[in-house]
C-alpha cells in the first residue's frame, strides 16, 4: 500500500513538475499565440539567419516559393513528432517548400541532442530545403515573431508575406494543411 501510495506522488510531482517547466519556459509578459489565420496577410519582417552549417540566408530571399518557418525546442515532446510530418511535406513539394527549422533552445548541446535522436528514429535531418537554425537570443522567435511556446509555424507565400501562425500541431498530414500549404506555392 506504501509503494503504490508512493508512485502515484511521484506521478503527480512529475506531471506538476512539467507543467511549471513548460510556464517557466514562456516569458511572463509575453503575448499569447493561437491559431486565428493572420486577418491581413503581412510582409514579413527583415531577417537574416545563419544556419548550423554556417551559411547565411535572408528569409524574404530564399529560392523556394513557399517556407514554413517552424519554432521547436528540444524539451518539447509534440515537436520530436511532427518533423517527420514536416519534412515529407518539404520533400512532396519537390523543391517548391522550405522549412526554416528554428530551434528556440536556451542550449546549444541540448538543440544537438535533439537532432542526434531524430537522426537516430530514422529522419533525414540533411534533407533539401531545411534550414536549421538555433535562435540563440531569441531575436527571430520572440522579437520578430512572438513566438513563446512550442511548436509554432508561421506560414509564409511567395510574395513573402505571412499567411497564417499556428500554435501547436496543426494536423500535418490533414487535407486542410496540405490546402495551406500548396497555397503557399502558388
């Protein structure tokens, strides 16, 4: 009786314990995200990024029509679910698609460990048209696009303007996004 009465404590602690991890990781005067489309589609703002192997990139000129620009971090469970989603749907579009992956990650090792363990479950993490980038000080997550929590997308057209934000899984593999996202190439 002990035992058991001892186990369900600690479930309860843990699932507490992720639950104020996942508070304490949103900024306190943020603003909140959710998945209203976007009322005016807007040009997105000026941002250059440098990626993990080094090369430098403009968002608004990217070669593909159309890029999800996608915030994850390592300690977030649904992202680690959605990549292989994401990155078919980068590969099905047959070089019309960017992912710009943004790691929003306080830690570069842990950003790495990550990537090591979808490398491990079988994905392609050096796929065509994935930019990885880690945000170190937050200057394209919270300073250009609000972003506060994890996963988050922001859908971006061919006229580099920004279509829709999605907080959360949005249904990858759903027919309503894969609607979205040939709207974005075209």
């Amino acid at each position: 009786m002990k035992a058991k009465l001892l186990a369900l404590i600690v479930i309860i602690v843990a699932c507490a314990a992720a639950a104020t991890y996942d508070l304490w990781q949103t900024p306190a005067n943020a603003p909140a995200s959710d998945n209203a489309p976007v009322a005016s589609p807007h040009k997105i703002p000026a941002i250059n990024f440098t990626t993990l192997e080094g090369k430098n990139y403009f968002l608004s000129t990217l070669p593909e029509k159309g890029i999800i620009l996608h915030f994850w971090a390592s300690w977030c469970a649904p992202c680690a679910l959605e990549f292989p989603l994401l990155l078919r749907k980068v590969a099905e579009a047959n070089g019309n698609l960017a992912l710009v992956s943004v790691s929003i990650d306080d830690s570069r090792p842990n950003m790495d460990e990550f990537l090591v363990r979808l490398k491990a479950r079988g994905v392609r993490t050096d796929a065509p048209h994935v930019y990885w980038v880690w945000d170190r000080d937050k200057s394209i997550s919270l300073k250009n696009f609000q972003t506060v929590r994890a996963p988050e997308s922001v859908l971006i057209n061919r006229q580099r303007r920004m279509i829709d934000k999605i907080a959360g899984d949005p249904g990858w593999a759903g027919q309503e996004m894969s609607r979205k996202l040939l709207a974005l190439v075209r």
